[in-house]
C-alpha cells in the first residue's frame, strides 16, 4: 500500500493531498529510512516515524485497512512506539466540558 494512502486511511492526516504533502516534505521515516515520496511502498511490520503538529510519532503498522473506516477501526491497525498516545489530525473530537 501507498505510505499517502496508509496515512489517510489510518486518520494520522486528514486528507489524501495533505498526506501526499507530508510524504514528499521528507520528514517521515520507514524503517529508518528517509521517505521523499507519496508513492513509497508500506506493508505490516513496518516501523514509520512521522512529525505531526510538531511532535514526532512512531507506529507500527499492525495490519493494512482496506479503507478508512471510523477512528476506531484505524487505530486497531497500528501500535504507537513512542510511549505517548497518538493524537491523530482527523481523530473524533471529545466533548468533555
């Protein structure tokens, strides 16, 4: 699967373009290695670090989705290994007052 296309489907960017744009900045790493285009081939296993809204993330991708379901079924596919929880783009806001 495409690292753009994974990326929307796992809701870590809210449109395709956007992520797109975040694959070809140059600022995400697969498996420690420099990604510079949308096209770059993922599968499960893989390790990617990202810079989203100025942290850096670092997931394995679990399984590929077959589309981009609702938040929950998303983060079923990955696990964060950071230590922080993921606080995607396009995540479900809470409304807790």
């Amino acid at each position: 699967m495409r690292i753009d296309k994974l990326l929307w489907f796992l809701r870590l960017a809210k449109t395709r373009p956007i992520a797109q744009h975040l694959a070809e900045e140059g600022h995400m790493r697969l498996n420690g290695r420099r990604i510079d285009r949308a096209h770059q081939k993922v599968a499960a296993g893989d390790v990617l670090t990202i810079s989203i809204a100025g942290s850096v993330r670092v997931i394995e991708v679990l399984s590929l989705p077959d589309r981009r379901g609702p938040y929950s079924e998303a983060v079923g596919c990955y696990r964060v290994l950071d230590g922080r929880p993921v606080d995607p783009i396009a995540a479900p806001e809470s409304n807790d007052a």
